[in-house]
C-alpha cells in the first residue's frame, strides 16, 4: 500500500516554510552532542532583513567532475539488481533569506545509534548558520552531504546567473567548511578527509523541468528527487512509519527533514528503521544507489503527482527564497 499525501498543501507547506519555533532545551543538548559538542542555536528566528549576502567563496576551487550521461534528468528512484533490497533516506536541510533555521539533531542522534546511513541535502545558507552541524554531518562517513540551493530559490522560476549562484555559492560554502575540519583535524592528529565536491542536488520545492536541471547537470550535478514522501500524513508515529515502510521499494529514496520540520521526525525514524529491518530493508546513501542500479527518471520535479508543487511559483518572493508573497489556498 502506497502511502497517502494527506493533507498535501499542510505536508508542501511545512517543506517550503522551515521550522519557525523555539528550541526547547532537550534539542539545544542533543544539538551540541551531534555538533561535537558546541554551543547550539538558541532560537529559529525571522531575520528583520532578507540575508542575501554571498559565501566567501563564490564558487569552489574543486568543482564536481563533468557528470556521465545515465545521471542526467530528474531522478526519483533506482532500479537495482535483484537482491539488493537497499534504499536511501534523505533529509533536507532548508533556509530561505528571511529566516535561521534549525537542525534536528535529535533525529541524528537515532540515525547514529541505529548505524543507519543517510543523505542531507543542505542549503547554502544553512550551512554557513550551522556551521558546526555541517562539519559533523561531513565528518561521519556514514552520511553524504549534497546541494539544495543557496536559499531555497524555487529553480522552475530562478534562472540564468542567480540559479547558477544558488548552486555554485552552495557548493563553495561547504568547501570551506570542509578546509576548516580538515585543518582542525590535522591540528588535531588526525587525518585529512580531503576535498569532496558535492555532486547532488535537490530541487527546493521539488520544482524544475528540464530546462533547469539541464542547467544544473551542465554544473556536474546529478539532480535527485524522491519516489516516497516521508512526511504529511495523518496518525501516530507509528501508523506514519508503517505506512512509509509499505510505500517503500528497493532501490526506494524517501523525503524527510532535519530542520525540526515537523519537530517529531526523530521519533518517526526512530520507528521507522526497524520495521524497514523487518522488511529486509537496509539503508545507503544516494551516491551508494546511484553506483549500484540505474536512475528512474522524469521530465519534471513534483511531490507525489505532476504539477502538485506548482503553488509554490508565485508563493515566496525573490524567486521563493524570500518572505510569503501570497497565503496558500485554504490558508
């Protein structure tokens, strides 16, 4: 049985908007534990200015190689060999330039103690906010770190110079985060992880056709969606997690967040991974499916059906990384 999208505009609406509460103090601890112990956010907060200023760097030293053909396209899921009952679970990491916001690192915590492997994709700016929880996501060589766009700039409207920048100044923040673990780790004693250019990107708001994602391949990209949707839909953890491990399917990517939108996904996870066990399921990145099986395609982003996210081109100004330019229907 599939899981349902109910109700789809809350489940778009809480993807687009990011977590706009107050960090209780039980987050506050276990974000410093999965930062390595620094000082956590205090609040997620609206900023009283759109913050449109550029990394440091605004495009990296080490770009991602050119990208092979058969990872061209919009790509919601893989087909892989019979046997291989593996799937990825992924998390974005959202920040528009109107507002901080958060990072669940309860939800991290779970993934960890279960030894589960995982995908984030971050934004830019979001990186650059926690720089702290970046570094530690990077320095777990069970997780990967990809690219969701500077400030979550809805690509089917962003074009030309500012959709290359959300890409490239995404890809040049976490570079330098990753020269300053390295240099803190061999100040440390430790061994260098070396660059690792970000070669995924995920479509903010799920939006892009193949204009866009052409754009974006063109930079060494391969653009990921998903073919599960994790989050929206009504009942106890527990019934939301049943219903995400019967929608799952081998080779499966499956949508979730880990910006306290919604604040329970760590209790969902944490009901979730077993009953994936129980299934024969196991977890890997995206990059591990990608090398395993072949992408499944399609010409446009969505959520769970075609066209369900266009509500989001005229929503959000500045291209959807700014404040709300009009209420969601019903709202």
């Amino acid at each position: 049985m599939r899981a349902k999208s109910v109700p789809l505009l809350l489940l778009l609406l809480m993807v687009a908007v990011g977590c706009q509460a107050l960090l209780g103090a039980g987050c506050q601890a276990a974000t410093r534990k999965a930062a390595g112990g620094a000082k956590a956010p205090e609040a997620l907060r609206q900023l009283t200015a759109p913050d449109l200023s550029p990394p440091a760097r605004l495009s990296p030293a080490n770009a991602a190689p050119a990208l092979p053909e058969r990872l061209r396209g919009i790509i919601r899921r893989v087909a892989l060999p019979a046997g291989d009952k593996r799937l990825a679970l992924t998390f974005d990491l959202c920040e528009r330039a109107v507002h901080v916001t958060g990072f669940d690192a309860a939800l991290v915590d779970a993934l960890r103690h279960d030894g589960a492997k995982a995908t984030f994709f971050a934004g830019g700016k979001w990186m650059r906010s926690h720089p702290e929880a970046t570094q530690s996501l990077m320095a777990d060589p069970r997780f990967e770190l990809a690219n969701h766009g500077w400030t979550h700039a809805n690509m089917a409207v962003t074009r030309g110079q500012k959709r290359v920048d959300q890409v490239l100044w995404t890809s040049a923040q976490a570079e330098l985060l990753r020269e300053e673990l390295d240099a803190r780790r061999v100040r440390e004693g430790k061994p260098a992880l070396g660059p690792r250019p970000l070669t995924l990107f995920r479509l903010p708001y799920g939006r892009g056709g193949a204009e866009a994602v052409a754009a974006i391949n063109a930079l060494g990209l391969a653009v990921i969606q998903w073919d599960v949707v994790g989050e929206g839909f009504g009942g106890s953890v527990e019934a939301r997690a049943q219903a995400i491990a019967q929608a799952a399917r081998p080779g499966s990517i499956v949508l979730l967040h880990a910006n306290q939108v919604p604040r329970d996904t760590a209790a969902l996870v944490r009901a979730l991974l077993p009953l994936l066990r129980q299934r024969g399921f196991a977890t890997a990145t995206v990059g591990e499916l990608l090398a395993a099986g072949e992408p499944e395609t399609v010409s446009d982003g969505y959520f769970s059906v075609p066209g369900d996210n266009s509500i989001y081109d005229d929503m959000f100004e500045d291209g959807g990384t700014g404040g709300r330019a009009r209420k969601s229907p019903g709202r």
